[in-house]
C-alpha cells in the first residue's frame, strides 16, 4: 500500500551538508528536446520525483526511447515517433496528470506540424491559463480548436513560419513551447517579453547544442534563426533553486547550522538578498552557501522605515516557488512581514494550517499574508495537516520540523512529486520524518 503521510517528530536542531538535486522545471523542460530530433539526447542530473517520472513516461509512450543510463542521467531518442498515441486513453491521462505536458505541444508542432493536449494538470494554486501558448504558436501558422467535451486542444500547421511575437505575459513555459515550434520554422522569429529563467536560458543553450540558432539568451528579447534539422547533444542540468531556496529556510526556522553544496549560486538571481533582508546569515564560498546557526534572524523593513514587503515577479524577480517557504519562515522571525503572492490566487490557503499550530497570520485576500514574527518566544504546535501542492507541502513540513510535538502531514504524495527522498536526505541531518 502506498505511503500518504509524514510523521514529524519536531524541535530537532540539524547539521551537516546537502547538495540540491537537478532542477524540476528544467528538466520538465528539456526531456521534450529530443522530440525536435532523431539523434540521441542524453540529460544528466535528472531529478528522480513523480513529476519527472510521469514526463520520461510521457515521452516514452510517444515513441521515445528512452534509456537509463545511471540514478540521474538518461538518453533520448525520437526517430520512431507514434503520433497515434494522442487516440490512446492512456496518453489523456497521463498528460492531465503533469503540468509538464504542455511542453511537447510546441516541440511535437515543431517537427510534426500537429499536437494533441489534454487540459493539463499540476498544482492547484489558481488559473493558469493557455492563451500565451496559442497566441504565440498562432503567430508562428498554427491553428489551434478547443474541444470543451473532452477538454482537449487540438493544433496543427501545414508550415512554420517565423514571426515577430510580443508574448502577452511573461509565461516560463509559453516561451518554452514557442521557442520549440521556431527553431524549425521557416525565417526568423523574435519572442519579444519572453522569460528568461536559468531553466529557459537552459534550454536555448541545449537546442543550440543540437544545431539550433538562438540569440540573446538571457534576455527578453530573443531572436531564432530557422533551421531544417536539430542532432543529438548532450546536456546537464542547473540545481534546482527552489530547494536552494527550501534549505535555507529550514536551516533558519530550525536554528540549524547546514551548508548547502554545488547551487549554482550565479543562477539563484534575487532569492540570497530576499533571505538576507528576512534577516538570514548567509555565507557565500565558491558555488555553496552555510547558514549557520543563529537564535533569532530580524526582519529588514525598508529604507523610509516601513514594513517589508516581499512579492513574487518573473525572472529575475523572487520566484512564487518560494512565497510559501518564506511565509513559514516569517512566522519566527523577529519582525512583521507583509507577503504578496502576485502571480497566483491559491497558493497563501494553507496559512490556516499554520494559524492552527499558534503561528500569526492575517489573511488579508487571497494574494497578501501579514505575518507578525514571534521570534522564537512561542513553538508551533505540532498538528495533523494536509499538503495541498508542492510548495505549501514543503513549508509545512519546515514548520513541523521546528514545531514542540509530533505533526502528521498527509497527501505527501504532491511533496515526493518535487523533491526527492526528502524525508532520507533530512532524516541524514539529524531530522526525525517517518512515513506512514
């Protein structure tokens, strides 16, 4: 029977070192490149999570060979593709099951000049809408139908051709599946607002590898040269930033001394100064960061004297993959905070769980949280809860890991979908997380 649930024994100070694994949202990425060719395609620094999981799964069922090669690394190969399988039930719901999925859309159109999309899932942490995707592959020649009984959209295109494309928001995975359909289109295509995360600047740098011609990487105005066919590479990919990120705010909530290893610290752009001005002691050498131990962290407020606000915003703003875990962190800090969730409606629900284990909180809409800081005076109360998404599972389970008593969180099956055997790395620093 499949294991739901944490039991977290809080109050435990850990020690050690950790090395984030590969990143999520990248390799969600990248495992559809080799969709754009024949050749051979190996990835290295995979991270072994259900999302990733049910991506590789994706893939293969298309056709995909797909070799594992050792514990992170595997190979791709796209030269026997089945198209037919966007008539099989099981393509449906796999696709619905993984937010990732969106992604082969724009590298099948791409090479195939078709795709088939079933409403995809992922966290329910409000509206993510799929107008970017279309809008922009529509520039480009597709057409594209919706059909509302089986919730699925259908694109196709005789011919790709390159277009100047002023994205209608700053969509990851929008420049993503547009980027995928231009580098084979005819001519040159502009993707003007585009994002420009590690993972997006990742994944330009891989197709370049297989022969593409993309420009301006990193900025938001990227140019594609058309060409009439990708080859194999090889490519590894970034450490995640968001348990970057998820360590360092379990190193402060727990007064724990740890020392985060390999983070690509070039790559984590605003997140060190936000937990700087939450008032984290971070020590930067080389490519790790040490958090060591402190009794009590202050919140910064601004320059005029008035309170912190920290708000999500695209690259290279602080990630919303964060949001969640600097709320927790808030709650003992030294210090009032005000969070505003800007990209996302859903993702401050879970504060009722922390209000429930003593912890202030106002909700003051479904976007801003202000948190008043006990400094430590009063422990969460260990508690039974249930994790909603990835994001919100983790911090939950940093409050539990610093709350007096026992927490017992279920649902965890949406932690495991992001992070990898996080109950054995932090159980080998002193945790104490059992799964029952």
């Amino acid at each position: 029977m499949q294991t739901t649930s944490f039991k977290v024994t809080g109050s435990r100070q850990l020690s050690g070192s950790i090395i984030p694994k590969g990143a999520k949202n990248e390799a969600l990425q990248v495992i559809c490149a080799p969709l754009l060719t024949t050749e051979k395609v190996a990835i290295s620094n995979i991270p072994d999570i259900l999302d990733v999981q049910r991506q590789i799964e994706l893939v293969r069922g298309l056709g995909v060979t797909v070799e594992r090669i050792n514990h992170d690394t595997y190979s791709f190969q796209a030269d026997k593709v089945d198209l037919g399988f966007f008539e099989d039930k099981e393509f449906r719901r796999k696709a619905r099951s993984i937010r990732g999925s969106v992604m082969t859309m724009g590298a099948l159109l791409g090479r195939f000049g078709k795709a088939v999309l079933p409403q995809p899932g992922g966290d329910k942490i409000g509206r993510r809408r799929m107008d970017t995707h279309f809008l922009g592959l529509q520039k480009l020649g597709a057409d594209f139908r919706y059909d509302a009984d089986i919730r699925t959209y259908f694109i196709e295109a005789s011919a790709l051709k390159g277009a100047y494309i002023l994205m209608d928001e700053i969509s990851v995975t929008g420049t993503a599946n547009v980027i995928f359909a231009a580098v084979l289109a005819t001519g040159t295509t502009t993707i003007y607002n585009a994002a420009g995360e590690p993972y997006i600047q990742q994944l330009c740098k891989l197709l370049n590898k297989m022969g593409a011609k993309i420009s301006n990487i990193g900025s938001n105005m990227l140019i594609i040269e058309g060409v009439s066919s990708l080859g194999g590479a090889t490519h590894s990919c970034l450490p995640d930033m968001i348990e970057v990120g998820s360590f360092i705010g379990l190193a402060a909530m727990t007064e724990s001394s740890l020392t985060i290893k390999n983070t690509g610290v070039n790559e984590l752009g605003n997140i060190l100064p936000v937990f700087r001005r939450m008032g984290v002691e971070l020590q930067v050498a080389g490519d790790d960061i040490h958090v060591p131990e402190q009794p009590e962290y202050e919140v910064q407020s601004f320059i005029d004297g008035s309170i912190l606000t920290v708000y999500d915003a695209p690259w290279p703003g602080f990630t919303p993959d964060l949001m969640s875990i600097l709320l927790v962190m808030a709650t003992q800090a030294k210090g009032s905070v005000l969070i505003h969730q800007k990209m996302f409606e859903s993702r401050l629900f879970f504060v009722d769980k922390l209000i429930d284990m003593g912890a202030q909180i106002i909700l003051c809409d479904p976007h801003r949280a202000t948190v008043i800081g006990l400094n430590r005076r009063f422990k969460l109360q260990g508690i039974q809860m249930t994790s909603p998404d990835i994001r919100a599972g983790v911090a939950l389970l940093i409050a539990a890991l610093s709350a007096k008593g026992t927490s017992l969180i279920h649902n965890i099956h949406q932690i495991d979908r992001g992070y990898e055997r996080i109950d054995e790395r932090l159980n080998a620093l002193g945790a104490e997380i059992e799964r029952v």
